[in-house]
C-alpha cells in the first residue's frame, strides 16, 4: 500500500510540475553578434529578427512573423499531443528526465519549423522589394548568409519562484 501512495504522490507531483515549464523560442543566445560579412549593418541577430517579426513601417520593412507562426504551429498542431505523451509517461512510470526529454523534442521540432519557413520560401512571408530582390538576385525574404534562420532556437526552461532556469 505504501508503495502505491508513494506512486500517486510521485505522479502528482510530476503533473503538476508540468505548468512550470516554459519553451522559449527565437534568438535567446547570449552573444547574438553577426559574423563579418562584406555588407554588414552592425545589428545582431536578435535585433534583426525582432526587426523581421515586427516590422519597421519607417524603413518600409514589413513584418515577417517566423517566431509567431512557429508559436501558433506548435500551439494548433503540437501542444495537446506532446502534453498528452507526457501525461500517459507520467501514469506509466516516467520520471521528470522523461518528461524533459520529451519536452526538448518539442523545442527541437519547433527549432525546425520556424528555421523552415525561412529557408523554404513558400510565399508565407512577405517578398522583398523589388530594390532588394534586384540586390540578392532572387526574391528570398530574410535569407542572405542563412545566420538569421541558424540563430533561431529553442529553450526548455523551467520556473522556479519565479526564475527562469535553462535546462
């Protein structure tokens, strides 16, 4: 008996723990500084795709939300599942590594995406200028040297008292 007390209360603890963790996606790296090309304007990668994602009405940038698509994909398409694996995990005997591992591969497949829609050029995002296109020689929004698309990742972190910790 007192080994199935001991089970439920690890569940427990186990599923409540999962509303502490939080995923975190987009150019979150400490140093997020452009390697040197022949044509650099000097901002670094995070703030060029806060650029990208918002757009600049001044500088006639329109706005190509990667990060916002990649978030609702996940929240549309991935969420419920990964939650739910983690759920019956948890019932079937996981431990909180489990839990993380799968978590992580949320991240990952999110990762993916949001590095997709950059390098796929589907028509998702809005085109160039016809300035900038000329410039590039092809019409392939936020893709140059491919730095923005490979900045982009994903964090697995979890909140303790209110602090973040990367896990």
């Amino acid at each position: 008996m007192a080994d199935v007390v001991r089970r439920l209360e690890t569940e427990k603890l186990l599923l409540d723990s999962l509303s502490e963790y939080v995923i975190l996606i987009g150019v979150v790296q400490k140093d997020t500084t452009r390697k040197k090309v022949v044509a650099s304007v000097g901002l670094t990668n995070a703030e060029l795709m806060f650029i990208h994602e918002n757009g600049s009405p001044m500088r006639r940038i329109p706005a190509r939300p990667v990060l916002e698509m990649t978030i609702k994909h996940a929240t549309d398409e991935m969420f419920d599942e990964v939650v739910n694996t983690c759920v019956e995990g948890i019932l079937e005997g996981w431990t909180q590594n489990d839990v993380e591992k799968e978590l992580k591969k949320m991240c990952m497949r999110m990762e993916t995406y949001a590095r997709k829609i950059i390098y796929d050029n589907d028509g998702r995002l809005a085109p160039n200028a016809p300035a900038v296109a000329a410039k590039k020689k092809g019409n392939h929004p936020l893709f140059d040297t491919g730095q923005l698309a490979r900045s982009i990742t994903c964090e697995l972190s979890k909140v303790n008292s209110g602090n973040f910790k990367i896990i």
